[in-house]
C-alpha cells in the first residue's frame, strides 16, 4: 500500500498542502468529490478536506470508520474555523480510545 496523504478543497488554497507533501485536488461538486474519494479510497492514510465538504462525504466517513484508515479530518481551508471538524475530531477520538481528552 502506498501512503498517500490527500487535501481535498473547493479552491485553491488547499495547494498550500502540497508544501506538505499532500496530493491536493481542487473539486466543484458532489460528483468530483465522489470520483476523488473513490479513486483514492484504497491507498490514502489521511485525507484533509474542507469543513465545508463534511455534508457530501457521509456515506464514506461511515465505510470508513469501520477501518483504521483512510483517517479523516475536517479543516477550515476556503473560510473561517467552524467548529465542526475539530467536533468531530474530538468524536473520533473518543471513540477510538474511550476516553475523553480535551
């Protein structure tokens, strides 16, 4: 398996990751989302995407929390923090150890 770590956005400030070393992909839509998600299903250990992205991946975040990865995160990328993806984050965590940390 190849590690992969992907950034996933709807502009182009998701580009910042490739910096990182991430894959980066620019989506428009339900569907482009789709297509990436499946195309990199199989070998990504993280995938970052757009807090705003969260509602188009439901049926995913559930295949996949039934594996250790891909692993998910929710980052403000286009906009302004939410809340919503360190949330979740603080759902997963708990979840995966039983214990609440922070």
């Amino acid at each position: 398996m190849n590690k992969r770590a992907v950034a996933i956005a709807k502009t182009e400030n998701v580009f910042l990751f490739r910096s990182l070393g991430f894959e980066t992909f620019v989506i428009d839509g339900e569907e482009k989302m789709k297509s990436v998600l499946e195309s990199i299903a199989a070998e990504a250990q993280i995938i970052i995407i757009d807090e705003d992205l969260q509602a188009m991946i439901g049926e995913y975040r559930k295949r996949f929390n039934e594996k250790a990865f891909p692993i998910i995160m929710a980052l403000p990328i286009d906009h302004e923090a939410s809340g919503q993806g360190l949330e979740k984050l603080r759902a997963d965590v708990e979840k995966a150890i039983g214990l609440k940390l922070f």
